[in-house]
C-alpha cells in the first residue's frame, strides 16, 4: 500500500478497522475461506468486540433476546458470540451495532470512557415533569428520577393504577399527597416512603408544588413515562 496505515491516524481516509478487513481479504487469506475472512480472527480484536457487546447491552437494559431479534440473529447464537463459544463473524456486525444503537466503529473501537453526567431532556405528562438521574444500566433495571408535581395533580384516578415491582420516594420540598390501597397519607419533606405497587397507588400535590427523587423498576418507570 502507498502510505503506511495507523490506527488512530486521524489524517488518513480510512479507518483502522477497515485496515483490518484488509489484512483478512489479502491473496493469503481468500474471501472465500470463512476460517481467515468471515471471522474474527484477531484474537484481540474478538475478545474486544465481544466485550464491548456485553457493555453497550448492559447500558441500555437490553436482553439478550431483544438485541437478537433487531440483529436477526437466534439467542443462543448471540449468547455463545457474547460468551466466545462462538466467533464472531463479519457479517454479524452490521445487525448487531443496529441493535445496540451504535455504529460499526464503536463496536470494533476500543472502550472509551463515557461522560459520567446524565444529561437528558425532561419529559412531562399527566402533571408530572420527570428528569433522569441514572443511564440506562443492568442494575436490576432501577432507575432514578428527580420529579416535580403540578399543584394541579391533586386528583386520585379511578381506578388507582396497580403494576409488578417496588417504588421509593423522598420528598425534597412540598406536602405529596400518597394513596396506597384504603390508606391516604400526607408525604412531608424529609420523609421517604416505599412500597410495593401491587398495592393500588398514587402520588400528587396537596397545596403546592411537590419535588421528589424517585427510584423506579422497569413496570414503574413504564407507567409513570411511557403509557
């Protein structure tokens, strides 16, 4: 080749991972030859890779099943590439990096060490303005919210909605109005509360605007956000 091709050379067009499908499409290695062309056959390269497939699914609160089914691949096969039963072979790539929601050179780049501050836009529904306080992570799927309610929100639904899982709540400011089941209570700041939310449920404001830090599960986070 004309010019020397460096990983992280910023100055030359083409990416260091496309050197790499270079070195396995040489008259040395024929395309045709699955063992040398349509594998991993970096070693390093492989175990990185399958890293890194571990860590974005992880950050995202994804199953094994859910990347398999964006990637068209069967579950078994992403759990033994994931695991290194199996190698990974180029043509997985494109579907896997889509499933992740990243590029093919995020998955083949080295680990890069993310922003720790949370930054995402708030959202607001049914009285609620809701800012994320945690990335999307595997730690049993808990999130962490910072809540403000609209003195508006004052009025209980009928009937109270019930789902699986666990909600905890502290009060920052204001007086939150909590009905669980037969019981209707007043949240002052300072207090926490948690309960489980098979029990009917619902939070709002008594005579002002309440703001809260809330840790959710997957079925909270949905019913409060999402539905």
């Amino acid at each position: 080749m004309g010019n020397s091709l460096v990983a992280g050379d910023d100055t030359n067009p083409m990416r260091w991972w496309q050197v790499h499908l270079l070195y396995w499409q040489t008259p040395a290695y024929p395309i045709g030859e699955a063992t040398m062309a349509d594998e991993l056959t970096d070693t390093s390269l492989d175990q990185r890779v399958r890293g890194r497939l571990r860590e974005f699914r992880g950050q995202r609160g994804l199953t094994l099943q859910q990347v398999a089914d964006v990637a068209n691949l069967d579950v078994s096969t992403l759990s033994r590439l994931e695991s290194g039963k199996r190698r990974l072979a180029i043509d997985h790539l494109p579907g896997l990096s889509r499933a992740l929601g990243v590029t093919v050179d995020q998955l083949l780049g080295p680990a890069v060490t993310p922003d720790p501050r949370v930054r995402v836009e708030p959202r607001t529904r049914d009285g609620l303005t809701m800012w994320p306080l945690t990335h999307r992570g595997p730690a049993g799927g808990l999130v962490a919210y910072r809540f403000l309610v609209d003195p508006a929100r004052n009025t209980p639904p009928d009937p109270l909605p019930v789902h699986d899982g666990h909600d905890w709540m502290y009060v920052l400011s204001g007086r939150m109005r909590l009905v669980l089941g037969d019981d209707d209570l007043v949240i002052d700041p300072g207090e926490a509360v948690e309960f489980s939310t098979l029990a009917p449920h619902w939070f709002g404001a008594i005579d002002g605007p309440v703001e809260l830090i809330a840790i959710l599960g997957p079925q909270g986070e949905r019913v409060h956000l999402r539905t």
